[in-house]
C-alpha cells in the first residue's frame, strides 16, 4: 500500500484516533481467543513472531524518518506542505520495504503454486500452531509457511503504519479505513491458516507500490521529470497485470472453488466472517477494476498535447488511492 493521502484530507481527533485502536485492538483479541479455543492457532512462536515484526516495522519507520531527513536538503521541497514531513518520509518508506517483501516472497510462491501443485494444495490448510508449518500436509507446506508469514508481516505492518500515523497526527478517514479493512482481512486468513494461492496472489500486487511511491514523493518535487514520468509509467503497467489481472484471475478461482462443494476455508470458522472475507475480496476487485480505468483514461488524457506556458505537456496523476489496496 503506498503512503496516505493528503488531498484536502480530514483528519482524526486524538480521542477518534485512541478509539479506533481500541477497536483494533478488541478484534484481534477477541478474533485470537476464538481460533485459539477452535484449536487453529498456537501463541507461542505467533505471539513471539508479532512482537519481533511490530519491532522491525517501527525500526523501518523511524529510520525512514531519519533518512527523510539527511536526504530532504538535497532535494526540491514539495508543493504540499505535509509532504516535506519527515514522517510522510518514514511512511513511503516503510509502504516500499513491505511491497518488496511481499513481491518477493508471494509472486514466485503463487506461480510456484499453480505451475506444479493441485487446486487443493492452493486451498491448503494446515494446523495452525508454529507459523502455520505442517508437515502433513504434503509438498506444498514451505510455501504455505512462506505466504502466511509475509501475510503476518503485511498485517502487523498496517496496524503498525496505523497507529504511527495516529501518534504524530497524519492519519486521514480514509486511510484508517482502508488500514482497518486489510487488517481486519489479514487476521482472517492469517489467523485460520488458509487460502495460501489467493493470498500470494494477494500480496503479489505490491509489485506496483514502489513506483506508485516514488511517483507520489516526488511528483511535486520534480513533476516533469523523466525518471517521475518513468515511475508512473511502470506503475500503470504492473497495476494492470497485477492488481487488474492477477487479481481478478485469484478472485475468479477463489470463487469457483468457494461455490463449488470443496473446501476453502475451515469450517470452524463462523459463517459471518467467511461471509466477509468474500465480500472483501469480491469489492477490491472491483475497486481495482474502477481505479484501472481511472488510471487508464488519464493515461490516454495525458498523451494529448496540453501545453501551458511554463512546462509543456502536463502530467496528470493517478488517484492517490489507486496504489492501496493489498486486499485491494
């Protein structure tokens, strides 16, 4: 997901802010007591996982901040006060770590996955104690292992991001709801162990979220140049394959498998919270859908010769949302 939006944003009180921590807080536990009474999941190595991962995400934001902060006197100041912050910095950062992480680990998981396993090892579910490894499960358990960590990673990083941009007054409406959506999402899957395919496909989208960074810190820093012209470019390019076709394909194969008799998610799990997994997965595609088109018509927009005085052929950007969406 790429850094928060600042386009005549609304921002929290403090009071909203610690109430929807709360909030978040009371679902993960009250979502980790019920699956650990369903016997799903262990809190020995997950407990001690989420800890270290919470430490590396606030490492990974303060040394964004530093390093915004050596780097911010070379460069142009932006045209939008709050993208001179340090901590819009740290959040860029932080968004481009996690995209790399999970492009990493889920992109060659999920062609691993359809290239040489069955339909059910894409729907494999494991026991959920020790990182969701089970040996029992056949060939497909490392990749499974793989992809529930990086979904462990991606999901402490956003309730991480959340509560930093809380603490030093950046966060929007809008991004607390996308933030709250994903970890909600998140914690399902993770939780339960499940959908290792949907989930690398997923996590696969992030492909695109460090050019649609770059674009994002520098567009009003250098609008014109080419290497901000390339960034968007690229990220046109991968959210069409991944976030338009990669995704649209796993939600279309999710759910075949969902209305057919096999098995997709546990059937522990309380029929409410598949129910809204579905219906996560079902509106992010289609909003990747809608921001595509979005994308793809300024594209074509801005390859039409529109000069003014001063720069030439104006660069129209993206929606400032189009990049979020990991779930999305």
């Amino acid at each position: 997901s790429g850094p928060p939006s600042h386009r005549e944003p609304h921002f929290l009180a403090p009071d909203e802010c610690s109430a929807i921590l709360l909030a978040m807080q009371t679902v993960v536990q009250t979502t980790g007591g019920e699956i650990s009474q369903l016997g799903v999941m262990a809190f020995d190595m997950d407990l001690l996982s989420t800890g270290v991962l919470m430490l590396f995400w606030v490492m990974i934001w303060y040394l964004g901040a530093w390093a915004t902060t050596k780097r911010s006197l070379k460069w142009a100041k932006s045209r939008v006060d709050i993208e001179n912050s340090k901590y819009w910095g740290a959040s860029c950062l932080m968004s481009t770590v996690n995209a790399i992480m999970c492009a990493l680990i889920c992109l060659p998981s999920a062609i691993d996955l359809l290239v040489w396993y069955s339909e059910d090892d894409w729907f494999l579910l494991p026991d959920g104690r020790n990182m969701c490894y089970d040996p029992t499960t056949g060939r497909a358990v490392i990749i499974s292992t793989m992809v529930a960590f990086a979904g462990q990673s991606f999901t402490v990083r956003l309730a991480v991001d959340l509560a930093l941009q809380s603490v030093h007054r950046m966060v929007t409406i809008e991004e607390t709801i996308h933030h709250a959506v994903f970890f909600s999402a998140g914690v399902l899957i993770r939780g339960y162990c499940m959908m290792p395919l949907n989930s690398a496909i997923l996590m696969s989208m992030e492909a695109s979220t460090p050019f649609l960074n770059y674009y994002l810190y520098f567009k009003n820093r250098y609008p014109y140049s080419p290497e901000v012209n390339l960034a968007r470019m690229l990220f046109v390019i991968l959210f069409g394959l991944f976030r338009i076709g990669f995704n649209t394909f796993g939600t279309i194969v999710f759910l075949r498998r969902y209305f057919s008799s096999a098995l997709v998610m546990r059937a522990t799990m309380p029929r409410a919270m598949q129910f809204y997994l579905v219906f996560v997965l079902v509106v992010g595609t289609g909003l990747q859908m809608y921001w595509g088109m979005n994308i793809i018509l300024a594209a074509v927009r801005a390859c039409k010769p529109k000069h003014d005085s001063n720069h030439g052929t104006a660069l129209l950007p993206p929606p400032q949302h189009a990049g979020d969406g990991d779930l999305s």
